[in-house]
C-alpha cells in the first residue's frame, strides 16, 4: 500500500517548539529583576564576611587571652612577688602536662651595685645611696631589686639588668626635686653626674 501525498507537500517530522523563557514586559519589571539580583548577591556576601569576622574576633580573643596570661606570670617573675612563674601559651585552664617555660630570676636581675657603678662611673656606695631610702627609693622595689634569693643582709644584692639605663634616664633628667630628694650626699652624685655631661 502507498501512502498517499500530502498536499501541503513531502511529509516531515513533527517539531515540537519549547516555551520561550518568560521576558520581562516592561523596563520597571527588568530593573526589580536586577535589583532583586543585586540583593541577593549581597546577601551572601554579608554572610560569607560575618562568618570571617566571627572567625577573627574568637582567634583574636584567643590571642588576647594568651597574651594576658604572658604578661601576668612574667611581672610576678620580674616583681619577685611569685616564687615561681610559668609563662604558658595556653590559657589558664590548660592540663599541667603541657609544655611550660620556667622563667629564673638570676637571668633577670643580674648586676650588683659594683657592676652597675662600674658603668656609670660611680663608686657602689655612690650607687647605694642613689637606688637607697634617702635617693629614688628603689632598693626593696622588686621592679629594680631582686627580693628573696638570699636572706642573709651580708649576701650581695642583686638589680635588674635594665637599672643602669633608668637610672641614667634620671640623671639625665638632672631633676632629684621630682623624686622628693634632699639628702645632701644624693644631690652631689646628681651634681657630679651633670658636671660630667
């Protein structure tokens, strides 16, 4: 059996046309398109940085913390008021077996008043009546002495290593009125010093 002819002409294939993406009508309806866009790209960049920021602020409170904890268990070092001291990176709830690093106070306060004249051209006694009761005050001080390494008063006392810089600091300054000096020996080693200078 033949098929017949379509009169329209060679028969074809059937095409089936899919539905047109819907465009917008109208220039308002384009531009809320892009708006909502925009927002929407906005949107995820606001959570993507607060994430970050979130992120930061807990590392830096971490540090923080940390830094806190340094400085305390140091100053008791310095100060001599802790007998011993630790300087932990972890924070104060750390476990006890983690690593720590003892800190000794002969490192820190390392010259004698023989030592410290010696470099600042003075005499130890010149030396003893400036850091003294009746000079600055500093002796006892455990910011410039070390207290508690030696009970016996014969054994020689030791100061911290940065004393000769300070102390040289106040008399440069050449101002012994600021420290509510008046002994008469203290105020010659302020003059002596500025003759020198």
């Amino acid at each position: 059996m033949t098929e017949k002819p379509d009169k329209t002409g060679p028969r074809s294939a059937k095409v089936f046309h899919l539905p047109a993406e819907r465009r917008p009508r109208s220039i308002e309806e384009r531009v809320r398109q892009v708006e909502s866009s925009i927002q929407n790209h906005f949107r995820e960049q606001n959570d993507i940085l607060r994430e970050a920021n979130e992120a930061m602020a807990s590392r830096l409170e971490r540090l923080t913390n940390g830094i806190e904890t340094l400085v305390a268990e140091m100053h008791g070092v310095r100060t001599g008021k802790k007998e011993e001291a630790f300087a932990r990176v972890a924070g104060l709830d750390c476990k006890p077996d983690l690593p720590t690093v003892s800190a000794e106070a002969a490192l820190v306060y390392t010259l004698t008043a023989s030592q410290i004249g010696e470099e600042l051209g003075f005499h130890a006694s010149q030396i003893g009546l400036l850091l003294g009761a009746k000079g600055l005050g500093w002796a006892g001080n455990g910011d410039y002495q070390e207290i508690g390494r030696t009970t016996k008063a014969s054994a020689p006392k030791f100061w911290h290593f940065e004393v000769p810089r300070r102390l040289r600091a106040v008399l440069d300054q050449n101002q012994p009125e600021l420290f509510n000096i008046k002994s008469k020996p203290v105020l010659a080693v302020f003059r002596k010093w500025a003759e020198r200078s």
